[in-house]
C-alpha cells in the first residue's frame, strides 16, 4: 500500500522525502521539545499567554497539510539533516531524526513568521483557552537576566541561540538550519546571539531547560471573573440590540458603530459633543514643559504612533462619555468616573504589546483607554485616576500598559535616563532601563509581582521593583500614576520627607518594601518612611529599629499608618513587623508629625519584654494593663509575659499626651 509522503528541503543536501505518520511521529515524541523552540523564538513582546499558546498553536501545526503520493520508500543515503545530539545510528534512527528536522524547521519558520508579523498567524484555529491565564512558572534571577537579554535580539538572533543552547547545533550546522528557515543573513543571527552574556546559573547549560521557559509546565490563573460574568449578561442582551439598532449600524455618521464599544447617547449636547470630537482635543506644545512655570500632566505633550488616528481618539472618547456594558471600567478610590466637562488633553495614543491606548487628562483625573490593537471591537478597558494638584514630583511617569506581571510606563518629557531599582537589595546598582522615541519604557516587572501569599506575607517576598524617572523614585501599586516613595521625618528642621537616596532610607526601605502591598489599589500619591527610634534590647539583644511609614492617598483622606519594628538581623533584606496599622490617622504626618509605638519581644533566653518607642517629641513613656511602668525619655522596657496587653500613652515637649498607634 502506498504511503502518503512529502518532500522537504532539510539543511545540507537533496530533499528528504517525510511521510506524514513520520512527521507525526516526530511531533508526538518530541513535542515538549519543540514547543520549547517555538516560545523562545517567538517575539516576548506579545505577552507570556499568548506566546505560550502560540507556541503550541505551530508545534501542532507542523504537521503537514498537503499530502503528495512518493514512489517509494526514502532512500537509504538521502540526506537527513541536523539529528537531535546523540542521534541513533542506523537507517530506523537516521529516519526518525530526519522526521524530527522536518517538524524543527516548520516550527521554526512559523515562529520567525511571528516575529516579523508582529502578529499570531494561527487564525481562528485550536487551541483556545477561555478564562484562564497561562504562563511558564517563574524562574529564578538568571532566568529573568536571560529572559531580557533576549527579548532584546531579533528573532534570527533568538533561533540562531536556541539552535545553539537548546538543540545544541554546532555553528555550521546552525547556519543550515536557520538558512532553511528563510533567515536572508545566518551569520548575522549567530553573530548577534554571541552577544547574549550567560548568567552565571547557565555555565551548567540548563537555564534553557529551566521552567522559566517550558510552555508544557504551566500555571494557571483565572483571567476577569467579573469582566466574564458581564460579558454573559451582555451576550443576551446584545442579540435584542442588534436588531433594534442593526438599521443604525449602516447609516454613515450615525448610531454608536464609529464609538465602538460605547453605550449609544439618549440626547444631543452641543457642549457633551464638542468634548467628544478628537479635533477639539488639546494638545500641549512639544516644548511647553521646559517654559511652564508649573510641571504638571498639563505640560506633557501628545506623543505616540497614533495621535493622528482619528477614529481610535473617537472611540476612546466616547467610551469616556457612554463606557458600554462590555466595557471593564476601574476608578481609584475617590475619583469620578463621568464624561470629560470640556475637550480634555491627549498625553499619548499609539499601540504598545499589541494593545492600542489612549491617555488623556482633563486637568483633575488620567483616564486610560485600551483596546486590542487591531480595534476589531475586542476586549476594552477604562482606567480612572485621580490627579489634581499634580506637581513636578508626582507626575513623572503613568502606567501605559499591565500584562504577564509586566508594566511598561510612559516617562515625562523631562525624563532622560530611567532606571530600575530593587528595594529588597539595596546594595545592588539601579539597572538602566531603555525608553523609545515615544517615552515608553521598556517592561518592567510590577512591583510584588513574584510576591507568593496573601497581602503583607513578608517571607514569600523575595523582591520589588520601583522605578526611578529622574530624581524620583516610584513604584507600580495598581493604579495609572505610580506611587511616589520618599524618605525621611515630616516637618521639622530637615524640611520633610525627601528622594529615596543614601545608604540609610535604602536600607529603611530594604525592610519596608514587602509591606507595600497593604496599600494596593487604595489610590495612594506618596509612600514615606521614616525611622522615628533606635532602641537597646535586654540581655544584649543589639540595637532594634523603629520605623514609621505613612501613605498618602489623592484625595487626601483614607491614608494608612504603619509603625514597624525591626530587631537586629544580618539580613538586609529582612521585613519588619508591623506592630500597628492605622487608617485614617495623622500620626507620622505633616499635621501630626510624631509617634508612639509599641510590641512584645522573646529574647533569646525565652523571656518576653514589652518595648516602646516614641519620636523625638516624646519626653516619657507609660503602660497601663497587663503590664505596668513608666519611663522617663521616648524608650520603654518592661519584663512581661507572653500574650499581656497594654495601653501605652507619652508625655509631650509641649505638655500635651500622645497615645500610641494601634
């Protein structure tokens, strides 16, 4: 019986005749493998789910589709191309690693495809997976040192590496292959591969091998419950709609088809349409911002590769206005989530990770609009953020886009050289981060975004990203304006909290950082720490460190208090205890800048103390309950026992009291 077979034109001589159950056979056995391939070659930029999707989508796709009857079996001295390392000997063996090339190569034909489409070629097609979020599980620092080091080559120069590290080719054999796959410059591609520096974990050549980079190990997460559950109301509700207003869908300037996934408008407003007509929009000078005698949001001017995209601006005004059932719409505590009063401003529009967004700015809140960039009418989000009484300090950079624990930033116009910096490792040199043409960034990994745990499980935190744009540092805490992060006591002589910068409030912030996901999504503007206290421990215990911060929010209430207590430790990277949590308080700020603090502590002899400290406004200290004493000076120890509790409460310079922070 005659076998379907096809040719293929493997690397290093005459066409190899590949039946389709060898390719198949290929596939089946080596599918981990080259799936692996293919999520390394293709372009990182698209998102870790849907690149591990992709890469699954062209391994099963290397099966091939059209199918020519052969006139016999394969020759015995064809040429079969690269093998895998240690290939068998023998005619059965040279078969199946000729099998094995052939899948190779449509892989990666398919996956350098990607890479220069900037699209997934997959169509319609399986697989699909709906309401979950996959992604590779995390690797350690080596792995993301070469994750980025290679997000930053070509996809010939991501194959060429691959061939190399992961299907250990030589450089000949290499050149083949990659000239095969339809790569115009091999050389080039292996060239710009050697410029990769191994991390110091991949002298043992497992990193490729590592889960960081297995497509077939995943994890997964649910993607928008809410979003989903709208998105089944509004599928009924859509089918009525579509018939009532299919008429209005064909009638030109009518109806909500140029809005796109805006609600359709219940009356005519002069005023409301001007807001909503991109041809009003403002748009600041290029240069406004080195004149103003104000740095805000106001001076920024409009930039991005689609700020002349005039039915993009139009839909992302009118979602503003009349934000559809479709739509998932956030607003950051406090902040009012209406229609634009007047034309508002354009900071940005362009497409970033394959996402189209727009940011505008109507002198009180940032709103962010997104969509899939190919505006086929995909999933749309509505971002607000309260920022009024924006300075130069608090208006350095916004979130453009959020994706895979990644966050890309778009820098003020008076940013020049960016960097990152992580607070769990203040010894480490801040990284320099590459901003384009535009402003954005490239991506950062979210602060906390490898945090393991519920909110403020220090233990699991193992890292946090802030990002410093020019003498100020921020971190990402869900919202479109990062937060700012300073250091240093409120009022006084010192002249309040400054920049993060110096061995001190790095280190203060060293063991303050895992804490910040407390104040997640609460609309915080400031984030400041601030060592109010050192005190002795008993039975010489060393020197224990006492450490205040304070979030502040746009709106002015609703800020939180931490008071932390940090005993010695060897670790720089150790968290301190939160021993209170206050919301809604003015203790550690500008109107009450001082405080009073206290905890238990077990010496290493097993014998609890009770301790406390107060600020420098702190002339005695006094504890009532369980435990009783008082003393003179803002530090208190007293032995006590495990589970006692006390009020504690402390005498003022000025005579008043100051009860302690709970």
């Amino acid at each position: 019986m005659e076998q379907q077979q096809e040719t293929a034109d493997l690397p290093g001589g005459s066409p190899t005749l590949i039946d389709v159950e060898q390719a198949e056979a290929a596939i089946v056995e080596h599918y981990p493998r080259l799936v692996r391939l293919a999520y390394l070659v293709l372009p990182p930029g698209m998102g870790r789910t849907r690149r591990v999707l992709a890469a699954h989508g062209l391994a099963q796709r290397a099966l091939p589709r059209g199918r020519a009857n052969g006139a016999g079996p394969q020759a015995a001295g064809a040429d079969t191309g690269p093998g895998l390392p240690g290939q068998r000997g023998g005619a059965q063996g040279a078969a199946a690693d000729a099998g094995y090339a052939f899948v190779r190569l449509r892989v990666l034909r398919g996956a350098l495809r990607a890479a220069r489409r900037r699209r997934l070629p997959l169509g319609p097609a399986l697989p699909r997976v709906w309401g979950l979020r996959l992604s590779p599980s995390p690797g350690g620092s080596d792995e993301l040192a070469l994750d980025k080091a290679l997000s930053e080559l070509s996809g010939p120069g991501r194959a060429a590496y691959a061939l190399r590290g992961l299907e250990r080719l030589g450089d000949r054999e290499a050149r083949e292959v990659l000239k095969a796959a339809g790569v115009a410059d091999p050389r080039g591609a292996l060239a710009e591969a050697d410029t990769v520096e191994d991390p110091a974990g991949s002298r043992d050549g497992t990193l490729l091998e590592s889960p960081e980079f297995d497509p077939c190990a995943l994890q997964a997460r649910p993607t928008d419950l809410m979003r989903r559950r709208q998105h089944a109301r509004a599928a009924l509700a859509a089918a009525a709609a579509l018939v009532v207003c299919g008429t209005l869908l064909g009638v030109p300037g009518e109806g909500w088809g140029p809005s796109g996934a805006a609600a359709p408008p219940y009356a005519r407003n002069p005023s409301s349409e001007r807001a909503l007509d991109p041809a009003e929009l403002t748009r600041a000078a290029p240069e406004a911002w080195r004149t103003a005698t104000r740095a805000d949001f106001s001076t920024w001017p409009a930039r991005g590769d689609r700020t002349g995209d005039t039915p993009l601006l139009r839909r992302a005004l009118a979602v503003w206005a009349r934000p559809g059932r479709s739509v998932r719409v956030s607003a950051t505590p406090g902040t009012q989530s209406g229609p634009p009063s007047g034309p508002p401003q354009l900071l940005y529009a362009g497409e970033v990770d394959q996402v189209a967004v727009v940011l505008l700015y109507d002198g009180l809140r940032v709103v962010r609009y997104a969509e899939a960039g190919d505006g086929d009418g995909g999933a749309v989000a509505l971002d607000f953020a309260r920022a009024d009484a924006a300075d130069a300090a608090s208006s350095t950079g916004l979130v453009v886009t959020r994706a895979d624990g990644n966050v890309r930033y778009l820098a003020a116009p008076w940013v020049r050289h960016p960097s990152v910096r992580d607070l769990v490792r203040p010894g480490e040199a801040a990284r320099p981060l590459r901003l384009t043409a535009d402003g954005v960034t490239d991506p950062v990994r979210a602060g906390g975004a490898d945090l393991v745990g519920g909110a403020g499980r220090a233990p699991e935190c193992e890292s946090w990203t802030a990002l410093r744009l020019g003498s100020r540092l921020v971190t990402d805490l869900g919202e479109i304006v990062p937060a700012r992060l300073t250091y240093g006591a409120p009022g006084g002589r010192g002249g309040g909290p400054r920049d993060v910068a110096g061995a001190p409030a790095r280190a203060a912030w060293a063991h303050t950082a895992c804490r910040l996901p407390l104040l997640h999504s609460r609309g915080v503007r400031t984030v400041n720490a601030w060592r109010f206290a050192a005190q002795r421990l008993p039975e010489g215990g060393g020197s224990a460190e006492w450490v205040c911060t304070r979030a502040e929010t746009w709106r002015g209430a609703g800020g939180r208090v931490l008071a932390q207590f940090q005993p010695p430790t060897t670790d720089p990277a150790a968290p301190a205890a939160v021993v209170a949590n206050a919301g809604d308080s003015p203790a550690c700020g500008p109107r009450e800048p001082r405080v009073l603090a206290g905890a238990l502590w077990k010496s290493r002899a097993g014998r609890w103390y009770l301790l406390a400290a107060g600020s420098s406004q702190v002339t005695s200290v006094a504890a009532r309950g369980d435990v009783r004493g008082t003393a003179v000076g803002r530090i208190l120890t007293l032995p006590a026992q495990e589970g006692d509790q006390a009020r504690l409460s402390g005498r003022l310079v000025s005579g008043g009291r100051l009860s302690a922070l709970r």
